[in-house]
C-alpha cells in the first residue's frame, strides 16, 4: 500500500494528524509521509490540504471540537486504510489578548480547539489504536503550559490543561498498549504568529524554530526508537525556557 507521494515504502502504519494545512500540521504529515506512514491529513480549511494530498496524505475537512466531524474522519481512515496506530493532535488557536478585553466565547472557543479537541480525537481513535502493535498519541502542547505568559490567558489556560490531558491518559492508557506523549514548542516561525509577532521575537533576540524542528520530535516520538517513551514533554524553543 504504497501512495504517491511517499520517499519510501509503506511501513505498515497509518497516522492522522490535524491542522495539517500549514505550518507545522503540514510539516509533521510530510515528516511522517517520508519515514513511510500512510497519513490522513485533517484540517478545518479543506483548500488549505492541496499541499497534504500533493504528497500523497487523504485529506479530510473537519472541525477538531466537532465530535461528528471527529467519528467522520476516523470512519474514513478505517475504510481507506483499515487501521490506525498514530494520532497528532497537532491542531489549535493561539489568541493574545488583555485578560480584561478576553470574550467568554473565544475563551470557550480556544478551549474547544486545543483542548476538547484532543479529547474527542482520542476518544473516537480509541478502538482502532487498541487494536495496533505500535500505538502512540503526540499532543502538541506548548511552552505556554508551562509557564503562564501575559496575554496569552485563554492560551496558557487550555495547553496546561491537554498537558493535564496528556499525563492522565499517559498513566490510563499505558497499560493498555498505547504510548501518549507531549510536544512543548515554543515559537515556530508559522502563520499562527502574526508579523508583528515575528517582529518583536526578533527584536528581543528570541530564537524562532521551524515547523521542521517539532515535525522531527514528532517522528522520533511515533517511531519504534520511542517504544520506552510516554507520559513525557519534550520542551522544543531552543533553549529559551531554560534560559528564563
């Protein structure tokens, strides 16, 4: 089952990542694509995936805090392939704003996307990851979950708590065959951050990773070098974090 697209042949696993349209959603299905992954590439803006599908990913348009859009694209996953062994959360909604300006609705909203998003996606995946030899689940989290940054409330609040959501499910589903790790980037030169953003790491003297360098992490972490390896957060900023 090898697709078009793919730098070698299929390795016999199957993986789907969400907000795979750009940045580093896109960079991961790439990464996974060349190591020999059928990958099914998610994302809310179906035009978005021409570049997921041109190597060789099945694209499918969903809404990650949509629970019928989440039974939807595992089914067609299934039916495509007749497997699944890896899911990455990879997709989310950075908002800066003053606490004091901050809605409840977009509030709510950033916490539907970067968290119960997640949670839906592991939840419909459950069965079919029982199922495989070589399971494992990436969340991508972030610096913000941990250490709390100014402006960023609805943001930091909703990536402490998928890392909440990471180690629970680590310690629930460890015994049952499935791997689930965390992802902390810092910034990553994406379209998540605004120019003016870009600007002012800059101008700070911040280090601003590529796409390509969490894709890496990612792989290692779904790989079979990894099998010792859940419940873990791997910090990806370039050493900013411990420089703070």
């Amino acid at each position: 089952m090898t697709s078009k697209g793919s730098a070698r042949g299929w390795n016999g696993r199957v993986a789907l990542v969400t907000g795979a349209a750009r940045g580093q959603g896109l960079a991961i299905t790439r990464r996974l694509r060349s190591d020999g992954f059928e990958v099914v590439a998610c994302d809310l803006d179906p035009k978005g995936l021409a570049e997921a599908s041109e190597v060789g990913a099945l694209v499918v348009a969903m809404d990650v805090s949509n629970e019928a859009d989440w039974s939807s694209a595992i089914a067609a996953t299934v039916e495509r392939y007749g497997q699944l062994d890896v899911l990455v959360n990879n997709a989310g909604i950075l908002r800066r704003v003053a606490v004091d300006e901050e809605s409840s609705e977009q509030f709510r909203n950033t916490w539907e996307v970067n968290c119960l998003g997640p949670f839906l996606g592991i939840q419909a995946a459950l069965p079919h990851l029982l199922q495989s030899t070589s399971a494992a689940i990436v969340n991508t989290c972030s610096t913000s979950a941990l250490k709390g940054f100014p402006l960023h409330a609805s943001y930091c609040a909703s990536k402490w708590a998928l890392r909440g959501l990471t180690q629970a499910l680590a310690a629930e589903l460890g015994p049952r065959g499935i791997r689930v790790n965390a992802i902390m980037p810092g910034p990553i030169e994406t379209q998540m951050l605004s120019p003016e953003a870009v600007r002012r790491l800059r101008e700070t003297g911040s280090k601003l990773g590529r796409p390509e360098d969490a894709a890496a992490l990612v792989s290692f972490l779904v790989s079979a070098e990894a099998t010792f390896v859940s419940g873990a957060e791997f910090v990806v900023d370039g050493g900013q974090m411990a420089s703070r």
